[in-house]
DNA sequence: ATAACAATTGACGTTTCGTCAAAATTTATC
DNA sequence: GATAAATTTTGACGAAACGTCAATTGTTAT
C-alpha cells in the first residue's frame, strides 16, 4: 500500500476520535444532547473540521453503526472458529450476537436509529448502501452455518422452506431482543423473565421442530454455550459478569 | 356520562385534526419535514394552541401512535371473532397485524420511532406508560389465543417453554417484518423475497415443530387464510389489492 | 351590561444547525 | 532558507425550528 503522511494519518486518528467521543458522548448523555457542538468542544477542535468529516451529526451515527458492524462481523468470524457440531455452531453464532449487544450498546442500538424516521432521511445513499453491505457480511455469517447443517446432513429444511427463510427467523428472534430490552418495554409484567434465555429457548424449540440434528433432548447444549464462553469468548465474558 | 359542552368537543375534535394532519404530513414529507409551525399553518390555528394540545412535536406522534394502537387492538378484536380452530385463530391475528402495518404504515413506524435514541427522551412517562398500556392490550389478544389452543388440547408446550416465550417468538417475528420492510433493508439481495410469506411460512414451522395441531400437512392454512380476509377483512383485503 | 375567566395568538428569545470568508498552517518552488 | 501556492482550520454568521408568554380575543357567569 502506499504510504500515507502525517497528515493523512492524523486525519484517519481524528476521525476515530470523533467517534470514540460520540459513543461516550451518547452513552452518558443520550442522544437527545448529542450534537456538533458539543463534539467540537470535546474532541477540542472547531465545527468546521468536525464538519470536514462528517456531513451531519447523523453521518456521525451512522459510521459510528458501520466502525461497529465491523466489529460485530469479526465476533461472527471468532465464533466460526468452533469445532463442533452444526448447532453448536449457531450457538456460537448466537452467543456472539450477544456479546457484541452487551458490549457495544450505542453501536447496536444505531443500527435502526440510522434508519428511524427522522434520521434516515438525513443521511447520504452512500452510507446506507455501507451499512447494508455490512448488515449482509454480518447474515451471510448465519447463513454459512446454516448450508453447513444442510450439506452434512444435520439439517433437512421442510420442502417448502428455503434457507434465507430460516435466516429470517434468526435474524427476527435475535432483533426483537433488541426491540424489548433498548425500548424499555414493560416484557417483566408480561411474565418474560431473561430476554436472552427466551431467544435461545424459542430458537431452541423452532431448531428442534425442523428437525435440526443433534436436537436438544439428544444434546446438552447449556454445556456447549459454557464451552463456547471458555473457548472463544472468554473475555467478554467476563467482562459481562464483572457488569 | 357528564354532556360535553361545545367548547370542549371543539377541543376533542381539533386534537384529532392535528393528528389526522400529522399523518398526513409525515406519510407525505418525511418525519424531518414534520414540525409544529408546519402543524400550525396547516390545521389554520397558532402555534401556541396547537402547544396547548401537545408538550412537543415528539408528543404528537406519540399520541398519533397510541391512537392507532386503539385501531390495532379492534383490529385483533374483530380477529378473534373468527369461528375455527386455534391455528386458524391465530392465523386470523396474523393477518389482522399485517392489514394494520399495511394501512397504518405511519402510525406502524410510529412505534419504535417514539421508542428510538433522540426521540424517546422527549417524550413523558406519562405516554410512554400509556403507549405500553396498549401494547400490552395488542399482545394479550395473542395470549389469548394461546391459551385457548392449551385449554382445549391443540397445543402443549414443551416442558421448558411457557406461553409467554411462545408470545415472544410470535411477536419477534413479525416485528422483523416491520424492520425488513420500513427500514429499506436489501432483503431482496438475500433471496427472500415477499416478507409476508416469509413470516408465515416460519411462524408456520415454528408451529408445527411444537407441535399445535391441526398440523399444516393436515389442515389447508392457505384456504382459512382466505376465509379469513373474506369474512373478516373484506373491505382491508381490497383495499391493499387495490393498491 | 359588565366583570371574571378561559382560550388564542404570533412575536420573541433560545438553541442548534450547517456555511464560508478569513486566518493559520503545511507543502512546493526557486 | 525565503517566498509563493495549496491546504487545512477556524469561529462568527444566517437560517430554521423550538417552545414561551404577554397581549388580545372570545366565552361564561353575575
């Protein structure tokens, strides 16, 4: 690659600086209070240059959602790395989703705030086509365990069902988690307990129904996860327990 | 109940203006074209009555989404009306939940609007406890169903799952729909193509693996789909064929 | 008819946005 | 190393939208 100068390389810095400020600007102070201004006086340069990078505040959010899809596809790659059978492998899949909600919860969250009403009319078709292509690498991640399943034979999907159908299923059960716990929905007065454990617990019973080998009363998958939590996402894991 | 005076049904009556306007408005501009001097020139009164109305632009969606939830609601209502098995039962919600999406689009979105980072802030406890009030209306509807199928033998659980869990599912699924659809994912480059069927034919496997009998390989769940929009939805099934 | 009360108005102060001409800094040329 | 050209940075500025409130208009009660 050619080699860039000072200025080239500071100007990349600034600009994970601009965003590593944002994320902690909108954790702390939401993101009603989150404005141009204000990362201009905290990342102690002027507007002009904030404006250099970034189009609106809301391109801000929006890169901040794409530096996260980054991130969020290298935890799908990690769990791709378990040796284990095909349900454990989505498992993995599973539980990486998680982590990376849990760890980056500004990040997660932007991804349909930069799509909500009033946000998404503001940012350039350039960005969204970005998110998108990403949004894709992080699904094509589920469906490449799922022709896995299907190829070794652990998995025969009903006739009239197709692959992305199943993915749709994943993708939905895994999203309205988002949907009930950052929307601060009253789900405890309904009689859901642990949002988490319901995801795994109807994904569980869709997995079974197909059927998806080995299914769960053949396989003790709460070892698994604890397996999983060991060997790929130790880290996270703890600094998830530790709070 | 106490007679209304004039005044105070001119009060009513203008609160429903505003709102008829603002769905308008948004459906036709964009949320980021919605304001409150927009709403003053176009309902023809000032700014500060159209404030004695609503504490903020934010507010009047909020109210905008809690009055089309009502509609939801007596949608589902009609829904359960339906005379057939519980499977068909549930269909019948199925379809009243996209009749609603369809022909609410704006107070649809409105939903997780109010609930996303920037616009929930402004919004009061008040609402917000009145929007969930509602929601947990819609929801019950389900519930309902639910519960029957396990009274009358149709459905057992699997000893890990309680209703509540199967509600999640059921919810999550569709709620994917709405992200999918208004949030201009590329689902299409996915190879899914209509996301309506595709909630069906999931929830349908979902079922079916529980299982909740009549099973679709031995009940015609097209054919009571089309009883369903006959008897139930007539006028909203021509509506949308309508385009 | 008049007084007390309630509702309505729109001009106004405030905030945040995004721009742009001027100033400062860096790079290129002699 | 001095000077010119190009680039980057700055913050003051106009525009737009928000929400308020004193003054005005309208309504109800005496």
């Amino acid at each position: 690659m050619t080699k860039l100068t000072r200025k080239q390389r500071e100007i990349i810095a600034r600009k994970e600086l601009i965003l590593d400020i944002s994320a902690k600007l909108i954790a702390e102070q939401g993101f009603s209070n989150f404005g141009m201004d204000r990362i201009a006086e905290l990342t102690e340069y002027s507007k002009g240059t904030i404006y250099q990078h970034f189009q609106c505040k809301e391109e801000v959010l929006m890169h901040l959602c794409i530096r996260g899809l980054r991130t969020w596809r290298d935890f799908f790659d990690r769990a791709l790395k378990l040796r284990g059978n095909s349900r454990e492998r989505l498992l993995a899949i599973h539980l990486a989703h998680h982590f990376y909600a849990k760890l980056y919860p500004v990040e997660y969250e932007s991804i349909y705030t930069v799509k909500s009403a009033g946000v998404r009319e503001k940012i350039s078709p350039e960005s969204h086509a970005a998110q998108n292509e990403l949004m894709k690498d992080v699904i094509d991640r589920v469906v490449i365990v799922i022709d896995e399943a299907i190829e070794n034979g652990d998995l025969k999907l009903p006739g009239t069902m197709a692959p992305q159908d199943l993915v749709y299923g994943f993708w939905a059960l895994h999203y309205g988690e988002l949907m009930f716990e950052t929307f601060n929905f009253p789900y405890r007065n309904m009689g859901i307990g642990d949002l988490e454990n319901n995801v795994r617990l109807v994904l569980r019973t869709l997995l079974d129904g197909l059927p998806w080998e080995p299914v769960s009363t053949r396989h003790d998958y709460t070892a698994s996860a604890e397996r999983i939590m060991r060997e790929i996402f130790p880290e996270e894991a703890a600094a998830i327990a530790a709070r």
